[in-house]
C-alpha cells in the first residue's frame, strides 16, 4: 500500500488489514446469504464494519 500522505501512513497497515479481513468475510458469505444484510463483520480497537450486499 502507497500512502502518499506522511500523516496517514502510520495508519495504512491497519487500514488494510481492515479491507482483506472484511472482502474475506464477504466473499465467504454472500454466495450463502438469504438476507442482504450480512451481520457484524469485523471489528478491531479502531474499526468496526457492518456492510449490506
């Protein structure tokens, strides 16, 4: 991940982390979702996520 910004570049690490781990549960559940939402996905100290398909 290239960060640009020297303030942000701290953060990029954990930033992606937190978009592989949830495309990962998304990629797992959607083909079996009988519902558009998908529940609670994942969450860390910082970032929780809650995605609708």
């Amino acid at each position: 991940l290239n960060v640009v910004n020297e303030v942000y570049q701290k953060y990029a690490y954990d930033l992606e982390l937190f978009i592989h781990c949830s495309l990962d549960i998304v990629d797992e559940k959607a083909p079996k979702a009988n519902e558009m939402f998908l529940g609670h996905l994942y969450t860390d100290q910082k970032y929780k996520v809650r995605p609708s398909v």
